[in-house]
C-alpha cells in the first residue's frame, strides 16, 4: 500500500516538472534586433521575411507559424575541419501589430558550434553545443526587411560593428 502510494507521489512530481519545464522554454531567450516597419499586410510582410531569410543565405525552407506571429529557417551549416570552428545558425523572425500597418519586426539568428573532436566535417557524426547568437547576421535581416519597404524605421537592439571596426 504505500509503495503504490509512493509510487504515486512520485508520478505527480514528475507530471508537475515537466508541466514547469515546457512552461519555461516556451519563452525564447536570446539576442534580437528590433525595428518597427510599416508595410500593408501581415501577409506581406510574412512573406518579406522568408525573401530577406533566403537572401542572407538561410534556407528556403522556411516554417511560418501564423498563431505565433513567427518565420523561421531551417539550419545554415557551415562545417570545419577543426573542433569549435563549424557552426550552423537558424533564424527566427517574430512580429507583432502595434498599430494600423506597423508592426515590431524582432530578429534572432541563434548558433550552435560543432564540438566533435573526431570528425569535425562529418554532419553525422556534430557535436552541437549552443554559442551567442549571431547579432550581426540579425541585423542584416532586419536591414533588409527594411530597405525593401524603403519606410522610415527605428532599429533597437544591440550596436552591430561594421567591418572596418572589427580588423575585418
């Protein structure tokens, strides 16, 4: 009797942690660069950020969640020969309406670098542990979006170096 009752003391700790657990990750951290564009529809500009995706070089297999207000790439992978130095990236773009046609254009391009020791340019065989996300890359997209409506936008988020300040 009271291994039963344990046993059932423990199956609803484990239902509440998971409960908690998805509770929590259903919030996307990470780094995003903002922008308000103006732009005639929601339609549009879902289909905007799937053009500005694939023309910064993410694939154009996009996911679009409409419930959710996001795009989404699959993953860019660029493999390297040595532990650390290949990644893949995926980008997320969310919107929300703050008005009438102006919507709040949030970009996220997160990042994963390959660990494997062994066969670094070996896709079967990536080690991908998560690394900062890729700002520069988030804002170029969002630049794009941008350039596109040719609207005034005001950008937030954080400061992007460009390629003289870098050494680049």
């Amino acid at each position: 009797m009271n291994a039963l009752r344990s046993a059932r003391h423990v199956a609803v700790a484990l239902v509440l942690a998971l409960s908690f657990a998805c509770a929590s990750s259903s919030e996307v951290e990470g780094d995003w660069s903002e922008a308000d564009i103006t732009i005639a529809s929601e339609r549009v500009l879902r289909q905007a950020a799937q053009i500005a995706l694939q023309k910064n070089g993410f694939s154009p297999g996009t996911a679009t969640d409409e419930a959710h207000k996001t795009v989404s790439s699959g993953w860019k992978v660029e493999l390297q020969p040595f532990k650390g130095d290949g990644m893949r990236r995926r980008a997320h773009v969310q919107y929300e309406e703050k008005a009438a046609r102006t919507f709040l254009v949030s970009v996220r391009v997160e990042k994963e670098t390959n660990e494997a020791l062994g066969k670094p340019l070996d896709l079967a065989s990536a080690e991908w542990e998560s690394a900062d996300d890729d700002t520069a890359a988030a804002s170029r997209i969002l630049r794009y979006m941008q350039t596109v409506f040719g609207a005034e936008t005001s950008l937030r988020g954080p400061p992007v170096k460009d390629a003289q300040e870098s050494g680049g």
